[in-house]
C-alpha cells in the first residue's frame, strides 16, 4: 500500500491530501529515508513523522485491506515507539 493511503489508512492523518502535502514537505520517513507518496510500505517499516515541536515513530504491524480503519482499531496496523 502506498505510504500516503496507509497513513491515512490507519487514521495517522485526518486525509490523504495531507499526507501528501507532509510527503511533499520532506517530513515523513520511512527507515530513515525521506519518501514520496507513491513510496510502498511494507511489514516492519519504521514511519517516521517530523512535526514542529516533536517527532513520532510508528511501527508498521498489519497493512490494512479497506480504505479506512477505525481510530480505535490503529493499533492492530502500527505500533508506536518511543
């Protein structure tokens, strides 16, 4: 699945369009190393998202089948880390 579906597949971003827009900042991060949106995402990636104040790291557990997942399912498809 593409990176900008996933993250908003797995509800990281409220749409795709600002997944997109992240992606095209150079603010999110797959394994270390910048991607764009059509980048693939794979079991055991490592999503790395720069915000202004902090950065998050989420690990890719499940890659989802539907378009959306509930908010309170998100943690079946990443796993946060510190």
């Amino acid at each position: 699945m593409r990176i900008d579906k996933f993250l908003n597949a797995v509800n990281l971003t409220k749409r795709r369009a600002v997944a997109q827009d992240m992606i095209g900042e150079g603010v999110v991060y797959i394994n270390g190393k910048a991607v764009k949106p059509a980048k693939n995402v794979a079991l055991g990636d490592i999503i790395t998202l720069v915000y202004l104040e902090k950065e998050m790291q989420y690990e890719v557990l499940a890659i989802p089948s539907i378009k959306s997942t509930p908010k309170s399912q998100q943690h079946l498809y990443v796993k946060e880390l510190l």
